[in-house]
C-alpha cells in the first residue's frame, strides 16, 4: 500500500536533484539566494546623500546673489582673521601635505584604488567608484564653481585656480572618505571610519583657509557636496554592490571546497 500523500513528509533540498535531470548542483541558485535578490536601496542613505547636496546648492544661490559682500560675509572675514599668521612650523607643513593630497598627486590615490577593483572583477565597485569620483568632481563642484564664481581671499599661499566657491579639497576629502567606507570598510566597523573621516575632512577644511585658499563657508559647501554626491552614488549602486558581495562570497566558498549555500550572505551596504 502506498503512503498517504498528506503525511508523507516533504523531500528534504538533499532528496531532490538541484540541476535538471542530474546530481549536480544549480549553480544559478547561488545567484537566487537570500539577500542576491531582495536588496532594495535605502531611502535613508537616498535622503542622506540629496540633503548636503541640496544645503550646498541652497548655499550656492545665496554667494550668487552677491559673490563680494553674501550674508555671512561677516563670518568669513572673522574666521580668516584667526587664520592670521605666523605661517610655519608644523602646522605649515601639515597643510602643505593635505594641498598636496587635494591635488593632481591626490589623484594616486582613487587611481590605485580603481585598478585595485578591476584587478580583482569588482565591476560594481569601480563603477561606484568612477561615477562618484568623475560625477562629483566634473559635474557638482566645477558646475559650482562656474556657476558662482566668487572671489578668494587675497594673498592665498598656495596656487589657486578661478572661483573660491565651493573648496575642491573639502569636497575630495568628503567624497573619498564616503565611497572608500562603502568600498573597504566592513560594515561593523564604520561608525569609528566615519569619525575618523570627519576628522580628517575638517583637518582639510582647516588648512585651505589656513592657507587662505578658501573662505570658510567654501569648505563646508564643498564638504557636503562632496558628501552628498559619494552618498548618492552608492545609493544608485546598492543593490549591485549587494549582487557582486554574494559573487564574491560565491567565489571563496567555492575555492575553500565549502557548500556555497552555507556561507553567510554579505550586508548589502
């Protein structure tokens, strides 16, 4: 007599066959598991990146409606004046390495960082990377900076090219510390990277009015925006950063001779 189908139990995923007609396994149902599929982007990292965006392109309009003398002109004269002189000792030459890192010999840095990525097939990652690092500085800060076109200070100590707002180094820093905290920092550990990146941004912000390169709402516009666009850019990116950290996973488990399906999917970002 046959069993009864009611309560028969249920064949277990090992009775079953996972590829069509034979014993090996469907490589494709790595593609289909839990968190490969069901990755949506964060409205809250959305909201994260349009709201400095939006405060530097709202701080833009302001200087516009009058570059020599906008509101907080006030502001800016008080802060350059405690950025007064002496200009040496160690403070000169910390300054000095953070021009450079804002610089073209700044520029090492994403770059190394680019064929790092495509080295090791992280399509997605370097796509995140080229459309943060080209978006946000081609398109935001220079669009900024031709659309305000506002005067620096006089005597800057550094070379400086037209338009004082918004500052390129802010908006550099910010970018970089934004996209390299999605890219190589684990997600356990990114609330200490962001301290340190805002450390480090407004160490940048410092020396170009140091520097008297900028006025100081120069480098807070440029940090948001800078911010704003590397936030942006990862929200585009956030599902096919989930897609390529299941691959990557896919790719290790598969190398260690370990069943794909039992290591643990990656966080999505």
């Amino acid at each position: 007599m046959s069993a009864n189908p009611a309560t028969e139990p249920a064949p277990t995923p090992h009775d079953r066959p996972d590829g069509p007609g034979s014993g090996r396994p469907d490589v494709s149902r790595r593609s289909r598991r839990p968190g490969a599929s069901r990755v949506r982007r964060s409205p809250g990292l959305l909201m994260a990146g349009v709201l400095p965006l939006a405060a530097a392109a709202a701080t833009a309009v302001v200087v516009r409606s009058d570059i020599t003398d906008p509101p907080f002109q006030r502001l800016d004269d008080r802060w350059l004046g405690w950025m007064g002189g002496p200009h040496d000792g160690p403070y000169l030459a910390a300054a000095t390495v953070l021009n450079w890192f804002g610089g073209p010999i700044g520029a090492v840095l994403p770059l190394s960082l680019l064929f790092l990525l495509l080295f090791r097939r992280r399509w997605a990652s370097a796509g995140l990377l080229l459309t943060a690092y080209l978006g946000g500085n081609m398109l935001v800060i220079q669009g900024l900076k031709h659309l305000v076109d506002r005067p620096r200070p006089a005597d800057p100590l550094v070379r400086v090219d037209h338009g004082s707002f918004p500052s390129g180094h802010a908006a550099t820093a910010a970018l970089l510390v934004v996209v390299a905290g999605a890219l190589l920092v684990p997600a356990a550990r990114r609330r200490a990277w962001w301290y340190g990146g805002a450390v480090f941004t407004l160490a940048m912000m410092w020396s170009r009015t140091w520097l008297h390169a900028h006025w100081l709402t120069d480098t807070a516009a440029g940090a948001a925006a800078g911010a704003g666009a590397g936030l942006l850019a990862w929200w585009l990116f956030q599902p096919a950063l989930a897609r390529e950290g299941v691959r990557s996973h896919d790719r290790r488990g598969a190398a260690a001779g370990a069943d794909p399906d039992a290591v643990a999917a990656p966080d999505g970002g």
